[in-house]
C-alpha cells in the first residue's frame, strides 16, 4: 500500500472544514457555506440574465433555460399531479434547479464539493417538502381528514389498522423527509470521495510513485474523468429523484384515497 508521506486517501474530514469566521457560534461560515453561497448567487443571476435577455425567437442560451423549466413541467409534475401541479410548479422547479446548482458544484473546479453533501441543506430542502405536504393535505381535508386519508388506508379489515396505522405514521411523519434528506446527501458524499481518490492517487503515481508504478497514474486519471461524467450524471439524477418524490408527496397529500 502507499505509504503515509504520499498518497493521502479522502476523509470525511473534508466536510467539516474550519471555519472562515464565526469559529464555534452559531455564525460560523465555513468552505462549504461559501461554494453554497455561490452556487445561489450564480443561480440567481443566470435566471436574472436570461429574463433580461429574454427573445420571441430564443437563442441557445435562453433556449437552455427554457428546456430546463420546461422539462420540470413535462417530465415531473404534469406526469404526477396533472391540472394539480400548475400552483405547485414554480416551488417544484425552485426546488430542481436550486438541487442542480447545489449539486453540481462537485464537479466545478476550484470548489469541488457538491453544496448538498452536509446534512444541513438537504435537510431543509426534505423540512421545505414536509411542510408544504402537510400544509396543504390539512388545508384541503382539514386535520381529521388528513390524518384519516393518510393513516387509515381504505378497504383494510380494522384490527389490520393496529399493525398498519404506526407503519403509516412512520412513513408519512419521519421517512419521507428523512429519506429524501439522506438519499441525496450520501449520493453527493459518495461521488466527492470517489472523486477525491481517484485525483489523489493520480497526483501520488505521477509525482511520487517509482518505475514502472507512475504508469498507473494514467488509470487513475482516465477513471477519475469517468467519476466526473458520472458524478455530473448523478447529480442531475439526484435532483430529478429528489423533485418527483416531493411532487409524488404533494400529490398524495392532496388526494381524497390512497
């Protein structure tokens, strides 16, 4: 195996930087706050350019944009709440494209980790989908109709209700938003250390290796490259998965059965 003055395999250490400032207060701002931070100002102003620039005929830039907006429309909420989704599209299509930014920016160099791969904002973003779920299953069945409609799944013999109704409770109030928070945060932890070996171990054969080994740098850089392809995959993946389980949870909040 390589030795401990070469090669340096990933932690996870690299996801609890220190801190730019505010070390130990609750204002601590870290590397991964400030690669958040940019990811949001470089949403925010490529929507604002686009709208600004906007043409009758697009061009290819606007054209992208509208792809992008138009596919969380065709290929995410139409499929799954039809005429239901039209109030819910400009929070799912807020919810795709901040999760791609946040996402991609594992693959950007010079900031190399994906925003989402601490607990923290996947966790608000799954918080932000409980909410709203619960908030409009109770606003259209009031509480008791809710909670029927969600924990008493019609045609089900009633002592059945005993072993069903905490399954669905469980479900409903504690793995939807803990799934969508830990899915997506462990996909982006899994592809930045794969990442991190493959580029680690390339700078370890080229630059230190002896002989013969220093060839097998090119291996881990050519599959370095295919983790980039994948992780810049992955992340789109992630975001679509994250969006149409959220419009799957709206949609069966606002359900009179299921």
């Amino acid at each position: 195996m390589f030795s401990s003055d070469g090669f340096h395999a990933p932690s996870i250490a690299e996801f609890f930087p220190p801190a730019i400032f505010g070390d130990g207060t609750i204002y601590e701002f870290n590397r991964i706050m400030l690669i958040r931070v940019i990811a949001a100002v470089a949403l925010l102003a490529v929507f604002w350019i686009a709208a600004s620039r906007a043409k009758v005929v697009p061009n290819r830039f606007q054209g992208g944009i509208e792809f992008l907006l138009d596919f969380v429309k065709d290929q995410i909420v139409e499929p799954v709440m039809g005429h239901e989704g039209k109030k819910f599209l400009p929070f799912l299509t807020t919810l795709f494209l901040s999760i791609v930014a946040f996402n991609i920016t594992g693959v950007i160099p010079f900031l190399n980790i994906a925003g989402t791969s601490l607990i923290g904002l996947p966790l608000v973003m799954a918080l932000w989908v409980y909410v709203m779920y619960l908030f409009q299953g109770v606003k259209k069945h009031g509480l008791g109709g809710y909670l029927k409609n969600s924990l008493f799944p019609p045609g089900v013999p009633w002592p059945i209700y005993f072993l069903l109704t905490p399954i669905e409770a469980l479900q409903v109030f504690i793995l939807r938003p803990a799934t969508l928070a830990l899915r997506l945060a462990a996909n982006m932890i899994a592809g930045h250390l794969l990442l991190v070996l493959c580029f680690a171990a390339t700078q370890y054969f080229f630059f230190e290796a002896a002989g013969a080994m220093k060839a097998m740098g090119a291996v881990t850089f050519a599959a370095g490259f295919a983790f980039v392809l994948f992780e810049i995959f992955v992340a789109l993946l992630q975001a679509y998965v994250f969006t149409m389980l959220s419009a799957v949870y709206l949609n069966m909040a606002l359900e009179e059965e299921h």
